[in-house]
C-alpha cells in the first residue's frame, strides 16, 4: 500500500516532534512542511521534503492525503477548515479550537467533505491510562495535578486550556457524563492569562473531579488519583504507571501493579490516525469529544471570571 503523503502545519516545538514520528512511521510519508517562517520550517524538515510559508501554498501544490495541524490555537479553525475543504484529512493539536463555535465548525465541515477530523488529546494516548481505562467501572472521586516550570511556550491561552484540558478529556472519557456544577478559581502569576487553577465538577452519577493546573510551578508534575467502589487507583504519566489498591468484602486490603506496555503516546497518538486515514473509520478522539472538552475548560473559565469578579468586590468593600 502507499504511504500516506501527510503535512505537518506549524514547525514550532511542537510540529517538530510531530516532524520526527511522522518521518519514522512505516505507514506515511513527510510529504511537507508548512510554516510563515520559512527557515524554520526548512529547519524542522531537514532537507527530507519541501517546505511552503502557507496552507494555500501547500494546497496549491497537492498530493497531501493528510496534515497535522500543530499551529497556534488561535489558527487550529482556520487552517482546520482550509484543510479539510480541500479535501485533506486533519489532525489538530489540542484544544480543537479557540472557542467552541469554531469548533463546531470545523466539526461540521469535516462532516459535509466526508473527512477524517481527529484531536491531539495526547494522554487517551499514555499506556498507563489505556490499563486504567480497561479497569474502570465507577469512578467516584477524582484528585489531578499536572503541574509545570514557567515556560515562554503557549501562553497565548489560559492555563486550562494549555495543561488542565488534557485531564478534563480524561475525566470526561472514564465518567461518560456531563458535569451538572462546575466551580472553580484560578489566578495570573507570571503572564497576562490565567496561570494557576482549580476545578471542581460534580457529575450526575455522583462522582466528583477535583482538578489543579499550574505553569508556574517549580516542579514538573502529572498525577492522577482516581476511587470507585472497593479500589484507589493511582496513575503518574510521565513515568507512565498505574497501580490499584483493592479492598475485598473481607476488607483485606490488595495491591496490583497494572500492566503497562511503555511506548511514546505521540506516536500512538499519530499512527492511530494514520488508522483512520485508512480505514475510513472514527477517530480515536472525534470532533464531538473535542469540543466536550474544550466546552468544559470554557464552563471552568467562566467561573474562573466570576470568582475574580467577586473576590475583586469584596477587596473594594473592605479598603
């Protein structure tokens, strides 16, 4: 079979990573790199395929059956669209988009052009999580902190949309509801967004997710704590385990280290939609739980506004 001709958009950070596991995937070919700066993106390619400044360009060219989409947030939409209306199958870096309706649009016109739309929710994609997954029955209670050293990178969106957004897909994924509260607060540190947060949600089922993201932190952490009836389940990402303590009618208390094949969740990330490419079938992240997520961090910002709305009122009636 073909390989798979497939673009990377954006040759920052992150587009260079997904510059290297395209390049080694058996299944597709680097066909371009796309980015304004020109010698970046020359940078990023290597010497292994043309380089264009724009999606127009790189449309304007052809032979692409798929791109990645690993621009600023800002532009996820625009060049989602432009893609997709082309003809090209997309995967787009998290958040799917800017704001939820942009997001509805590019939902819909990969809809209308019968293309493959998949989102960047890089953690579906960590093996520890894929074992918790495959155990996970009730989940009751939720403790997450993804916690990172101040960084120059991705500070065009708040916090929640830059780390916390990763757990809320997670979250949203293992319970399959909708929160019916949302709390939350956060603060700006270091830059003109919403550095530090933490969420609340309360679910139908009645289980609760109590959620922490900060970039200013002088550690880099990513755990998550989950409890369901009869067993604590612990995950650390970057080290990519999980464990579960169990307790037995008896209240005998039990210990299980889950099986964890260790492998780079941006390559699974990838070649999972490489998949969809092929077969035609749904994403392992769609549009829809995209947007879920996305709806949630934008249900968590809002209270964020309200939160500093009030504290702001309460230091005015007391100086």
């Amino acid at each position: 079979m073909p390989q798979i001709a497939t673009a990377v958009v954006g040759a920052g950070a992150f587009g260079r990573n997904h510059v290297r596991v395209v390049s080694k995937s058996e299944r597709a070919r680097l066909a371009a790199v796309v980015d304004p700066d020109r010698e970046r993106a020359a940078s990023a390619a290597g010497g292994m395929c043309p380089v264009y400044g724009s999606v127009e360009e790189l449309i304007a060219a052809g032979g692409i059956d798929c791109a990645i989409v690993a621009a600023p947030t800002s532009l996820h939409a625009k060049l989602g669209c432009q893609l997709l209306e082309a003809g090209i199958d997309v995967l787009v870096e998290k958040p799917i988009a800017a704001a939820p309706g942009e997001a509805r649009e590019l939902i819909a016109t990969a809809e209308r052009r019968g293309r493959v739309l998949q989102v960047g929710h890089l953690e579906r994609f960590n093996p520890a999580i894929a074992a918790v997954k495959k155990i996970t029955r009730q989940p009751m209670f939720f403790e997450i902190h993804r916690l990172s050293v101040f960084s120059p990178r991705s500070l065009d969106v708040d916090v929640v949309l830059d780390l916390m957004i990763h757990d809320l897909d997670i979250v949203l994924d293992l319970t399959g509801e909708w929160p019916e509260e949302v709390r939350a607060a956060g603060l700006s540190i270091l830059s003109g967004k919403v550095d530090i947060a933490n969420a609340r949600l309360a679910f139908p089922g009645g289980c609760i997710a109590n959620l922490t993201a900060s970039r200013v932190s002088t550690e880099r952490v990513r755990k998550l704590r989950m409890f369901q009836p009869r067993q604590y389940i612990t995950v650390d990402y970057q080290r990519q385990d999980a464990a579960v303590f169990s307790v037995s009618e008896k209240r005998q208390i039990g210990f299980e280290t889950l099986a964890v094949e260790s492998d780079e969740p941006l390559r699974l990330e990838v070649e999972a939609f490489f998949d969809a490419v092929i077969s035609r079938k749904p994403t392992a992240v769609t549009g829809e739980q995209g947007l879920w997520a996305l709806e949630a961090a934008f249900a968590i910002l809002g209270k964020i506004e309200e939160h500093s709305r009030r504290v702001a009122r309460q230091l005015e009636t007391s100086a």
